[in-house]
C-alpha cells in the first residue's frame, strides 16, 4: 500500500462517458494506493455524465470530486481547470487520464514509484515495451508515430517519444512553476505542449511503457479536422516559448 504522505488527485475529462465512469471509479479506488481521490471535469455531457458522477461523488464520499462545466469547452481547459482545483485541494501529485480505459489504472502505482526520483511520469506507447491495441489500422498508427515521433520531435526538440500521451502523473511542483494560465492549446495538441514546457523548465520526465486500449465503450471524440489543426499549433507553441 503505497502512503499518504502527498494524495494524489487523478483529473478526468469526460464528454459522453455514463457508461465507463462508475468502472473506471471503481477500478482506479482498488489500486494500492491510499489517499487517492478523483476529479471529474465535465462538459454537460447530454448523456447524463454529469448525473453519474455526482452519484459517484456520493458514493464515495470526500474521495470523488465534480466539476460541471455549462459547454463542451475543450480537452486542454478541462485539463487546465482540473489542475487548479487540484493544486487548490492540496495534492501533492496530480495524475491525468481518460475515461474510456484506454489507460489502466493499474499503472498508477507504478507512477508513483517513479515519482521518487522523477517530477514527471509519463505512460508512454512508443518507448520500448508500449504497446499499441491491436484494433488500430496501419493509417490511424501511422499518422500517431509521425506527429510524436517526427513532428513534434522535429519542430520542437521534444525529447519524449510519446508527445501527445494522455496519461501522466505530475509532482506538484511541476503544475505550480508552469504558469497555467498562458497554456493555449486545447486540442490534443495540448499534451504536446504540457511536454514541450516540462522539458524547456529542465523538470525529469521519464517514460514508461503502457498498452495503449482501444476504448472499450463508445466512440472517439477524436476529429481528422482536430488532427489538422494541431500541426500548425504545434509550429504556434514553439515561437510562443521561444524565449522561455
């Protein structure tokens, strides 16, 4: 059982996800790990999301926490006002993931293992031993190994094979000193740059293999336009933080 010495807060998005948010709740509060609570960021999910999670807050109480936002408004602001609350509430480690399993909560000690020695942990698909789900098409893999390990690498530096992984767990420090109000992106682009600041402020992130799930209910949210978009925001993050 790993100790309380910091909780750590594990911050959700969710747009359409009533059907996995009980099992990922319960999956995530069997793990080992005591004094690990959930945030729940939701926006207005017309599928009654925000309903499940409020039942779950009351379930488990004082250890599931909601925010309800009135719009869909984006993956990287839910993000960003998920860490707020977190760093607010006083966790001493703040971990992102889905809802749709395509993270195993199982993965969630081994995070805070590795947190002894490092202020960033990241589930990785591209270091050695990751693994990608089986149900992907060559077209879907092809165009994720070239904007993490071309693109992104390419126009930034990144030293991360995995730019746009999903699934972190942070030291508290690290959300403290990047200042979280000038993080733009809010596509899946903003993982590539929570990554491209973690690096340009000298903080350790180390890479750990995950196998990457399809998501086991529901459709991606996932848009080819979304994917267009987040090239040129890319080139955008590096001439925002050209002097930092």
């Amino acid at each position: 059982m790993y100790a309380n010495a910091q909780n750590i807060m594990v911050v959700i998005p969710t747009y359409n996800e009533s059907n996995n948010l009980p099992a990922i709740a319960a999956e995530l509060f069997a793990q080992p790990v005591e004094g690990l609570e959930v945030l729940i960021v939701d926006d207005a999910s017309p599928d009654g999301t925000g309903q499940v999670a409020d039942s779950l807050a009351a379930r488990y109480a004082n250890r599931v926490h909601v925010i309800h936002r009135p719009r869909r408004s984006g993956l990287g602001t839910a993000y960003v006002t998920g860490f707020k609350y977190a760093l607010a509430h006083g966790a001493g480690f703040i971990a992102q993931m889905d809802a749709d399993f395509s993270h195993s909560p199982a993965y969630i000690p081994q995070f805070l293992d590795r947190l002894q020695e490092y202020d960033v942990v990241v589930g990785s698909r591209y270091v050695e031993g990751g693994q990608l789900d089986e149900q992907w098409g060559l077209g879907r893999y092809f165009l994720s190994w070239f904007a993490n390990a071309v693109y992104a690498r390419l126009i930034l530096g990144l030293q991360v094979r995995d730019a746009t992984a999903g699934f972190k767990c942070f030291r508290r420090k690290v959300l403290e000193t990047i200042d979280l109000d000038k993080v733009r992106s809010n596509g899946y682009v903003f993982q590539v740059e929570m990554a491209y600041l973690c690096q340009k402020l000298g903080f350790k992130v180390l890479e750990i293999p995950i196998l990457f799930e399809d998501r086991r209910i529901g459709k991606s949210k996932m848009a080819a336009s979304a994917k267009m978009e987040a090239a040129w925001q890319v080139l955008e993050i590096r001439w925002r933080y050209r002097r930092l």
